[in-house]
C-alpha cells in the first residue's frame, strides 16, 4: 500500500488552512467595504431614529416554552444512540448471545439516563412556569 | 471523471476549512454550534472515505462515535444555552466578557 | 566536637521556632530570654569548637543527610568546620547574642516583640548554615534564608510604607544577583559535577580557564548583590528602615559579609583567576572611596554608618581580591566588632531621642549618655584606625598588602579613604556628642539606655579594643592552615614605619579637622548649595538615575507591552489587514478582553503556527534527507 | 479473566458509584454524599494501591477491546495520582461544601464521571478511546464549570469552555483522521510499528496529524497559545472545580500525552522538538504576563497554572530529544504542582467556606495577623510554587531542569529559571499582601477540622519533600518517589 498515494494530497491541508485565514481576511474586508460603500453617506442622525411618532419596535415574546428545547434535546441525545443498535442489528445473528448481552448492557445504561431525566421532571410537560 | 480517496478527502477538508472560518467568524452562540458541528462532520468524511479506502470498517465505527460525542457535546452546549437565554434574553456572544484582564 | 557543632548550629532555629509559636501574641519576655540563651549556647559550643581548631585539631566534618540521590545526581548535605568557618562561626555568634540581649531593651515597647525575635533568630540559624555548610548548595540555601530574614526584618515595621519599599528593594537586588549566583553554582555543577567545596577545589586545577572565569564572575555578582557592591549598592543604606540592632547584626556584621566570605571560602578558584581578582579589587576600591564620599555630608546617622559599612566591605574586596584573604578574613572580624558596636550606639541615641535620626539636631549628648558617648567614641577610633585598636591592625594590613603588591594607585585610594572615614566618624561624634545643646530646640529629653544594655554592649567594646593586638597573632597562625598564607611585609624598615606613622597622622589630621568643622557646627547653607554637596548628597544621584532609567521605562515598557504591542501584535497577526485598512477603533482587541471570538481565533491562529513550523521542518528534514 | 476483572474493579466501582450518586440525587440526603464519593474513591483507591510496585502490563479484555485498553504499572501509578488528587480534592473542600447550597448529589456524580474518564485517559492504548475517554472528563467538567447557574460568571466560564473544547475535540478528530489515513490504525502500537517499518521522511501525514492531537492536549493543559481560556474558567468555575481542573486532571492528560510521546512516537522525537520549544517559550513568558497583571488570587493562581504546564513542556521537550528520564522529573513536577497548589486552593476554599470573600489580593491584607497559622502555610504554598529552596516546589524545578540540561537545552532551562525568578514577584506579592498591611479584624481562632487539618498536611508535605529525606530515615522520600516513577515507565517499554 502505499501511503504516500494518501499523504501527497493531504499535503494540502496545512495549505487550505493558510487559504482559511485568507478567506476569513477576505470577508471580513469584504463585509467591511460592503457595509461602507453601501451605507447611506447621509448620517443624519433623525434619519436612522424611529418613525415620528411610532411606538418603539417592540419584539416577539418568546412564546414557545423552554421546555420544548429540553425535549428537542433529549430526544437528540436518545436518537442518536441508535446509530450504535443498527451495525448491532444488522449483524444480530452473527454476534449472537455476546451481542446481545452487550446491547443489553448498553440499554441499561440508556435506561439509566432515562429514569434520571425522568425522576428530574424533565419529561413533564405541564410543569411550565 | 472518477472519484478518488483525494477528491473525498478534499472534500473533507475544505468542510473543515468552512466550519473554521465559521467558529471564527461567528458572534451568534447558535451559529458557533453550527460550526462546530461542521468541522466534526467534515471529519467524519475523511473517516468514512479512508475507511472505505483500506476496506476496513473500524473508520466507519469511528465516524459512529464521532456522531455520538458531537451530539452530547451540542446537548451540553443548547442545555446551557437554554439558560443563558433565559437570563441573559440574547445569545451573541459579544456580551459575554464580564470576566477580562 | 560534633555535638558542639550541631548545639552551635540548632540552638537558634530551636530558639526562633520557640519564639514563633508565641509570633501573635503580645510582647512575652521568655521569648527574648529564651533566644538569647540558646544563642548564648550556640556561642559557647563555637567557642570550643574554636579552642580545639585553635589547639591544632583537625576540621570537623560531618556528613549530615543526604539531600538528593537520584541516578547520578548525589548531594550529600554537610557540615565543615575548619579554621575559615570557625572564624566566621565566633563572628556570627557574638555579634548576635550581643544583639539579642540588646534587643530585649531596644524593643522594650514594640507590639510585636516576639515576631521580632522569631525572624532574628531565624536570620541566625541561616547564617549558621551558609558559612558552615560544607558544598555550595547549603551556602546557597542559607544565602537565601538570610534574603528571606532580612527581608522581613527591614520590613519589619510594615505600617511604614518606606520600610516595604526598602524590603522589597533589597529583595529584589538580592535576587537579581542571585540570579548570577546559580548560574555560577550551575556552571560548577555543570562542569564538576559535584558542589562539595573539596571537590571542585580538587577539580579546579583541571578545568578550562574560561570556565573557571565565568564561574568566578558569576559568583561574584551573587557576592556582590549580598555585599551590596557597585552598581547594586542601593538597598544597603535604605534597608536602614529597620529596627537598629537588625542593622547591627545583620547589614553590618553578618550577612552583608557574607559576599566576602563567598570569595574567601572559593580561594582556590580565584587564585587561578588573577585578573578577575584584580578586578575585585579595583572595584573594592572603588566602592570604598565611592561610600565613603557619600557619608562625608549626609545628614543621616544611620545612613552615615551603612555608607561607611560599604567603605569597609570595599577594602575586605581589595584584600580578597589581591590573594590576601586571610588579611580580608581578619579586616572581616575587627569590623563586625566595631561596627556592629556603632551601630548598638547609634541605637541607644535614637531611643534617646526619640527616633530621631539627623545629628545636626542633636548635640552635646555626652552629659547624658555617657556610657554610649565612650562606646561610640571607641568604636570611630576603631574605624579610623588608630593604634592600638582593632581596626588598624586589619586595615593598615591591607594598606600593606597593595602596597607591597605594587597596586600603588589602589593604595593612594585606600589611603584616601581612611581619611575620609576618619573624618565622618568624628565629624558624627563630634555632632551628636559635642557642641551646643541643639535638641532642646526641638524639645527633645534624652535619657541614658538600660544598664543592662550597655553590659550587652560592653563585650564588643572590649573586642574593638583588643580584637588587634591580643588577637593577631594566633589568629595569623591558625587561618593559615588552610589560607595561602602569604607574609606582606614591607621589606624597608624604614619605608615600613614612614608608612605607618604617616598613615597615623594623616588620620590624626583629619579626625582633628573634624572635630574643629562640626564641635559647633550649625547647618551651613552656602557650603549645602555647592553643587559637590549636592552631588554627594543626592548620593550621586543613583537612587535617581535607577529609577529615572530602570523602574521607570521598566513599567512605561510594561504598560507599552500590554497596552500597545499586544494591541498591535494581536490586531496584527489576528485582525491585521483588516485593521490596517480601517482604523476601527471599536473596541481593543487585548489577548484576554474576554471576548470568546477572539479566543477562538487565538486558537486557530496557534494552531496554524504550530502546523506552518511542523510543516516547514518535516520538509526541512526530508529535503536534507533525500 | 477474574484477575481482568479485579484490574478494571476500581474503575468500574467509579462508575457504578457515580450512576448510584446520580439516581439517589432526587431524594433527600440520607448521608453526607460528599463522604459517600470519598468513600467511593478511598475503596478504589485502596484496590489500585495493592498493584503498586507490581510490574505488569496487560490488554484487558482483549478478546473484546482489541488492544485499545491496558493496565500496566504506568497506568496504575496515574490512577492512584488522580484517585488520590479527587478524594483531596473532595476532602479539602468540606467546609466549602456545606457553606453552598447548590452541591447536590448531581454534582458528586460528575465528579466520579469526570474521575472515570480521567482514569480511562490514563489506560488508553488507542486513540479513539483516548479521545472518548478525554470528552467523558471534559463534558463532566464543563457541566461542573457551569454547575452554579444562578452566577453569571460561571455560566459564561462554561460557555467559553464549551465552546473552544469542541473546538479542540475537532482538531483532535482531524488529526486521527490523518494518523488513520497514514497508518491504517489508531491503536499506539500498530502506529509504532509503521514508524518503524517506513522510513523517517515518509511520514509528513502522519506528523500533521499528530500535531493537531497535540494542539488538543496543549489546549487542555492550558499550554500558549491556547491558553485563553484558562484564567476565565478557572475564575468562574466554583472553587473545588478549579481545583479538580488545574491539579487532577492535569495529571490525567500528561498521563497520555507521556504514553505518546514515550511510547510510541517516540521515533519522530526530532521532528516535535522544534514546535515545542517554541510552545516552551510562549507558554513560559506568556503564562507570566498573565499571572502578573492579576488582582484576584483565582486568576493569578490559573495564570500561574500555565506557566508550571511550560515547566512541564520544557521536560516533554527533553523527552522529545532521547532524555527518557526527564518523564520522571514531569511526575514529579505534577505531584509537586499538586501538593502546593491543592494547599493553596484549600486555603482560598476555606475563606470563601467561612468569610464569603471575592478573594482579591485586597482581601488577603493583614492576613498575617488575623489568620497567623493559615497565613504561614500560604506562605508555605507560595514559596513551593515559586520554587524556593527547601520546599517541594525547588526540588521539582531542580529535576526538569537539569534535565533539560542533560538533554543539551541550556537555552530552555536558563528562561525556565529566569520566569521561576519572576514567579517570585507575584508569589510573593501575596506573602508582602499579607504580612505588611495592617488589619482592624482581630486574630481569628484556629480550628482543626477537615478542610484545615489537610491544608496542614499539604504545607507539611510540602517542606517534608523539599528537606525530608534523611532526617526521618524510615519514612518514605522523595527519591522513592522518583524511584516509583522510574518503575512506572519502564513499562512503558
């Protein structure tokens, strides 16, 4: 095998991290020039304030509850576990009882996290202040 | 044209590149998390290409915990970004530095 | 005999951890008692030690522990007494437990009468343990620890915000030189692989002579930090913020001698390297006449006598320097005697006065202190050097041995000099002492010190008397054992006592003249506004240009460094093209403004650096390679 | 197998006692957790101890792992440095413990978590274990960094760590990336043998890779440039966390940065010798800098910190160019590092416990007097961590610099001593701090109880390590500690 075939291409890393710097130099000029050639050359100041006699932007209240957020993330952090059961399914037969206790193992350890949460109250939904 | 090892490769790293211009270029806490997520999946190209490579698949097992660890470390993160909203009411980071010096 | 060198060595730790343990609470006299009978102790068993030395025993040399053995680094910790640290032992030993019984009336109300004792003892043991250690890492830890105790002995009055400065200042001195110190002890190590005086001693001949001339530099900067030779002279006459017998025992008897002993004790090193001796003594005497200068007009009593600790230290140098080390030993001794003697008087004068340190503002204290004025009176003609007191047995020595070694300018300097110092000696007796009674403008009542004090002082006095001629003798006989024991002697009678006799009346001249200018003297304002008064006075201007051209741009540059360069340095490598083109001017982007982007690309940034020098000297290597 | 089992017990009651702590911690507290957990560890602890001195060296669990974790006497010498550090670490903060009322049973359980990836950093063979290992510590770090959520400063602490860490945990996983794409492997001994079996200038890919693993543990330990993190968590991090941080698992990740290094990349020694010098030298100017301009002792104290990392790089650095003893001298050092600095941490834990203080040097003036017998074994920290003569501290500097000279860096070892005489200024502005103002509180009593009578222990470990030795014939030294070091590593081979 030979590697060489690998490194010569990955070569380029260090320069593409050379190229990152640029490119991050670049847009940050760029977004510069940009915000000032395109900034009405008029600052005046009565220009930029609100409309005469219009009330003050007011913003959206957040109405969705933060508890929401914590669901989204629980159940990121579950779903993502099963990347781990579908080699394991996939092979099922093949690992036999071995696999099988170890997934089982590793359900266990799920399942802890789960009562966790759920004697935490993370689970319940009413529980909104 | 035939796809090579390289051209994933590249592929892999100009993904890094883009997410480190993103962690760097970002004052959005959520953006930041976006990046950083960015330059684990780019990471997980390069696994999966050279796993591919050699024909060995302990890469793609690799690529698997990769996808586990950056979704605990993003659970921490979004967790706590919860919070810092809650109290704080934005999530830029510019007005984070109660502590310098 | 070694349980008389470990009695002489742990009596005053066992006394200082006595006294610490009282260290908070308020003033206690056992612990003042306490310390100065072990110290009495520590000054019997040196005393044996002494007799035996003297009666031709061998040295004692203990092997105590063994500090660190790991692989091939082996360093045993030992202690050595032979004729040298004998001396030195007797030195310590009396001067301190004159101090301590001193010090239980001097520090009568001080609230923190037991702390004080605490740290004195402690500077004892550390002195102990520098001039008895038998390698040069135990020199160099009792070195420290008497850094540390003087530290915290010139700060001893913290609530003074001069005397903090004063303490910081010597440490910091100290440690600069130091610095130079174990880079010598490094280079010892480096080279010999052991730092047992013997064997480097064995090992000098062998070596390099470039080696041994860095060594010898580098350790003579360590002697000259804790002797406070030129340029690092500063800290010695503003470490007279402390308590006077501190200045007694330690900046004037003990630890500033220290330097002096270093080189005496590393004799064989700089018997190989003359011209780094000559340099020594050039810069002794320079120092000498430079001090002595400097005491000539200040109006200071305790300032007077530092510069004149300086003067002296300086001729110990020229004798070192020149080979004579036994003479610079001897000059060392008598010294330590008188001037820690000057000192204790200049102490019971203060209390007298009620701190107050300017002699013009005193005057005809003799009526009232007379054991002190006869003391003090003894003490200068000590320092002055007449016969048949201790100081012209040792410096007219040194006198001889410049002059016998053909170094005539060093000797015109030196002959200079003790004429100034006779000069300033009396001029600050006949201030204090004779003359109008000028306190009683300021409304000052001067009272004699304790009884018992002036018993305490007595032993010093009697020794500035005798230390000369009852002494010279057997003590020529036995340093030499173990120093070169080179005779300097003036080989023309004639010449001989030409010298001595001139020397004698010269010093007669200017003690006389002394006594004339200041019996009555008030402060006189022409002579103060001549720009040579100004010039000495402002102790030319030093103190000034170190901190014009040192401490000033050192936190102008700091401030720089931080506010600027790491303003631009970060701009530059982080920001830079943007910042070039746009003066921004939003916020300063410092390393640490807590600003988490900044971080972030801190980090890249690093990480590319890293990668760009990993890269280029893979490549590097694999072009040399291939 | 059973003598598998027995050699991964302590690390699996580590678990199982963090997963007990976490499922109770809904209940109210039938007994003191924090004792539970030192208990916890103390059992642990005692198991690992009667492998001590033992040489062996096993992949556990081969059939099963691969040779991706192992025991060896390297191992077992870390996992009782970091056993021990947490069970100090737990102790000395008891007083501290109790004045708060936001450490519940969660927060013992991530300690034992973050002890369990410590532990397994130190038994990893492999780098992906390595790496999860690394984020099962430091996810339990940062969720202890920001465990006081009512404080603002700790939650933007947690923040800035949480972020710069995937960062780091990114670069981490590029460089595995490329040592794969190089090697084939990421198990240290098939990456070895590549070394080995290719020649010296065919392994560009692989020595990029290693420098972003290394960028990573250099950003943990706090090494310059990567250093920006590190004065803001520590100060916004609860106090017993900044301890676990800057003593613990420190430990921890020298511990795999020494297996890398000695191990296994040992052959590309010359081509890490360069970048980490220079890392040498930023890290020990820049981490002065940092400790200099400080006011609160927090920040001063982690400014410090990174400067005692580049006293340890500079001994890497002699290991990098063939000076294999110098790993002693690293050991050494981080039980050095940690007797002083857990003494000194202690000290501020047992003010903040009882006189709720900000901790800046104002608060320290006339410490001497109101607090004669704390404020003397500070004294006793500072001068150790400053490197004094006769404290534990000298002794450490003493070891990795003259190795640094045996390994023909006179260069390193003369800026290591010249930032250790610097050091002295801002160690010492503390003792000044406390001994020359005066104070109008009066002398405070001295009690002895758990957090003091530890504080007492560390200041006497620390003289004890400096001058021990042979005053006390029969107890243990220094030397046998450097000699317990030197065991450890030969297993390395």
């Amino acid at each position: 095998m030979d590697h060489m075939n690998v490194a010569n291409p990955y070569f380029g890393v260090f320069v593409l991290f050379v190229l990152t710097f640029g490119a991050f130099f670049a847009t940050t000029v760029i977004a510069r020039l940009a915000s000032r050639a395109m900034a009405a050359k008029d600052t005046e100041k009565l220009k930029l304030t609100v409309y005469e006699c219009g009330p003050e932007v007011t913003k959206q209240p957040n109405r969705i509850s933060p508890q929401f957020y914590l669901f989204a993330l629980l159940f990121l952090l579950f779903d993502v576990e099963i990347v781990f059961m579908f080699p394991w399914a996939i092979d099922f037969k093949l690992l036999g009882w071995f696999g099988f206790v170890e997934m089982m193992l590793f359900i266990l350890l799920l399942a802890v996290g789960f009562i966790y949460a759920w004697k935490k109250g993370a689970l319940e939904w009413h529980n909104i202040k | 044209m035939e796809i090579t090892l390289t051209h994933y490769l590249i592929l892999s790293t100009l993904l890094f590149a883009i997410g480190l211009i993103g962690v760097m270029r970002r004052t959005n806490l959520l953006m930041l998390f976006f990046a950083t997520e960015i330059l684990l999946n780019a990471v997980n190209i390069g696994f999966a290409a050279i796993s591919r490579y050699y024909g060995d698949l302990t890469g793609q097992m690799f690529a698997f915990f990769v996808i586990a660890i950056a979704a605990s470390e993003v659970a921490v993160g979004l967790g706590l970004l919860i919070v810092w909203f809650k109290r704080s009411g934005g999530i830029d980071l510019t007005t984070m530095t109660s502590m310098k010096g | 005999m070694e349980l008389y060198l470990y009695l002489a060595l742990f009596s005053p730790l066992a006394g200082s951890l006595i006294a610490a343990l009282f260290g908070a609470r308020p003033k206690t006299l056992f612990t003042g008692v306490v310390t100065s009978a072990l110290l009495g102790l520590s000054l019997v068993s040196s005393t044996i030690l002494l007799f035996y030395i003297l009666g031709g025993g061998a040295a004692v040399h203990v092997e105590m522990m063994t500090w660190m053995a790991t692989g091939d680094l082996y360093i045993p910790f030992g202690f050595l007494v032979d004729q040298v640290s004998v001396t030195m032992m007797m030195v310590v030993t009396v001067v301190s437990t004159v101090v301590h019984v001193y010090s239980i009336g001097y520090m009568d109300h001080d609230k923190s009468f037991n702390r004080f004792f605490a740290w004195l003892s402690a500077f004892v043991f550390s002195m102990m343990v520098l001039v008895m250690s038998d390698n040069f890492a135990g020199l160099f830890i009792g070195w420290e620890g008497v850094g540390l105790c003087s530290w915290a002995l010139i700060g001893f009055w913290y609530h003074k915000e001069s005397a903090i400065w004063a303490a910081n200042e010597a440490f910091i001195m100290n440690r600069i030189a130091d610095l130079g110190m174990l880079i010598g002890l490094f280079l010892i190590y480096w080279n010999v692989g052991s730092l047992q005086y013997d064997r480097f001693f064995e090992a000098v001949v062998t070596l390099d002579q470039s080696v041994l001339v860095m060594i010898g530099i580098f350790l003579f900067i360590g002697a000259m930090g804790k002797s406070a030779q030129f340029p690092l002279h500063t800290w010695l006459a503003d470490a007279m913020e402390g308590p006077t017998p501190v200045s007694a025992l330690i900046h004037a008897a003990t630890m500033v001698t220290a330097g002096v002993y270093l080189v005496v004790r590393a004799n064989p090193l700089y018997e190989m390297i003359p011209e780094v001796g000559y340099f020594v003594a050039s810069l002794g005497a320079f120092v000498a006449m430079f001090a002595a200068s400097m005491a000539l007009v200040n109006r200071d009593m305790k300032r007077i006598i530092a510069y004149s600790t300086l003067s002296q230290l300086g001729y110990m140098f020229v004798a070192a320097g020149l080979g004579a080390y036994w003479v610079a030993l001897f000059h060392l001794m008598a010294h330590a005697f008188f001037k820690a003697l000057l000192f204790l008087g200049a102490g019971n004068v203060m209390h007298a006065m009620s701190d107050e340190l300017d002699p013009f503002k005193m005057g005809g204290l003799k009526k009232v202190m007379k054991g002190t004025w006869i003391m003090m009176t003894l003490a200068s003609v000590a320092l002055a050097g007449i016969w048949p007191l201790a100081g012209f047995f040792s410096k007219d020595l040194i006198l001889e041995v410049a002059f016998v070694e053909h170094h005539y300018v060093l000797y015109t300097v030196l002959l200079l000099t003790a004429m100034l110092t006779a000069f300033y000696s009396f001029r600050l007796v006949a201030l204090i002492f004779h003359g109008e009674e000028r306190y009683k403008e300021y409304g000052s009542h001067p009272h004699e010190a304790y009884t018992f004090m002036l018993i305490a002082m007595s032993p010093l006095a009697l020794l500035a008397v005798i230390a000369g001629f009852a002494f010279k003798g057997s003590y020529i006989d036995m340093v030499t054992a173990v120093l070169p024991a080179t005779e300097y002697h003036v080989h023309s009678p004639v010449v001989f006592w030409i010298m001595v006799i001139g020397t004698q009346l010269l010093v007669g001249a200017a003690i006389a003249y002394a006594y004339k200018k200041y019996q009555n003297a008030k402060i006189d304002k022409a002579f103060e506004q001549r720009p040579c008064y100004k010039v000495l006075f402002n102790q030319y201007y030093i103190p000034h240009f170190y901190e014009e051209y040192i401490s000033k741009p050192y936190r102008e540059l700091s401030h720089v460094a931080w506010k600027q360069l790491d303003l631009r340095v970060v701009d530059a490598t982080v920001d830079g093209i943007a910042t070039l083109f746009y003066k921004t001017g939003e916020q300063t982007h410092t390393m640490q403004n807590g600003n988490l982007s900044t971080m972030l690309r801190w980090m890249v940034a690093g990480t590319v650096l890293l990668l760009a020098l990993g890269v280029a000297f893979t490549v590097g290597i694999s072009v040399v390679a291939g | 197998m059973i003598y598998e089992l027995f050699l991964i017990l302590p690390m699996m009651l580590i678990v199982l006692g963090a997963l007990m702590l976490m499922l109770l911690s809904h209940r109210e507290a039938p007994l003191n957790r924090n004792m539970l957990s030192v208990l916890i560890l103390a059992l642990a602890f005692g198991l690992t101890l009667s492998r001590l001195g033992e040489a062996h060296s096993v992949f556990v669990f081969e059939a099963i792992f691969g040779r991706s974790f192992i025991v060896d006497s390297f191992s077992t010498l870390f996992d009782l440095m970091i056993l021990g550090g947490a069970m100090l670490t737990l102790l000395i903060n008891h007083d501290y413990f109790k004045s708060r009322h936001y450490f519940d049973g969660d927060f013992f359980a991530l300690v034992l978590f973050a002890v369990f990836g410590m532990m397994a950093l130190s038994h990893a063979h492999e780098l992906i274990s390595a790496f999860i290992s690394l984020e099962i510590a430091s996810l339990s770090i940062y969720a202890l960094v920001g465990y006081n959520s009512d404080n603002p400063k700790s939650r933007e602490a947690m923040m800035k760590y949480v972020v710069l860490g995937s960062l780091a945990g990114a670069l981490f996983m590029l460089g595995l990336a490329l040592i794969y794409g190089a090697t084939g492997s990421t198990e240290l001994g098939a990456i070895a043998a590549h070394i080995a079996a290719h020649p010296q200038d065919a392994h560009t890919m692989l020595i990029i890779g290693g420098f972003f693993v290394m960028v990573t543990l250099f950003f943990k330990i706090g090494a310059v440039p990567f250093h920006a993190w590190v004065v803001d968590v520590y100060h916004g991090a609860p106090l017993p966390v900044t301890m676990l941080m800057a003593s613990t698992f420190k430990i921890a990740l020298f511990a795999v940065i020494l297996r890398i290094y000695l191990g296994d990349f040992a052959a590309l020694g010359d081509f890490w010798s360069l970048p980490l010098q220079i890392l040498c030298v930023l890290t020990l100017i820049g981490g002065s800098f940092l400790a200099l301009s400080q006011s609160n002792i927090k920040r001063m104290l982690a400014g410090s910190s990174v400067v005692h990392a580049g006293y340890m790089l500079i001994a890497l650095n002699a290991i990098t160019l063939g000076n294999f003893n110098a790993s002693e001298s690293i050991l050494f050092y981080l039980m050095s590092y940690f007797i002083s600095s857990v003494g000194a941490f202690g000290i501020l834990s047992f003010l903040a416990a009882h006189e709720h203080k900000q901790l800046t040097f104002e608060d320290f003036k006339g410490f001497g007097y109101s607090h004669p017998y704390l404020a003397a074994m500070m004294s006793i920290f500072m001068l150790s961590l400053a490197g004094f003569p006769s404290t534990i501290g000298f002794l450490g500097k003493f070891y990795i610099f003259t190795g640094a000279i045996e390994a023909g860096q006179i260069a390193l070892a003369a800026l290591g001593i010249f930032v250790a005489f610097v050091s002295i200024f801002y160690y010492f502005r503390l003792i000044a701090t406390m001994y020359f103002y005066d104070t109008p509180k009066t002398e405070q009593h001295f009690g002895f109880d758990t957090t003091t009578v530890l504080i007492l222990l560390m200041a006497i470990l620390s003289i004890w390590g400096g001058i021990g030795t042979a005053l006390l014939p029969y107890l243990p030294t220094p030397d046998a500690l450097i000699e317990l070091s030197r065991h450890a590593i030969t297993s390395l081979d």
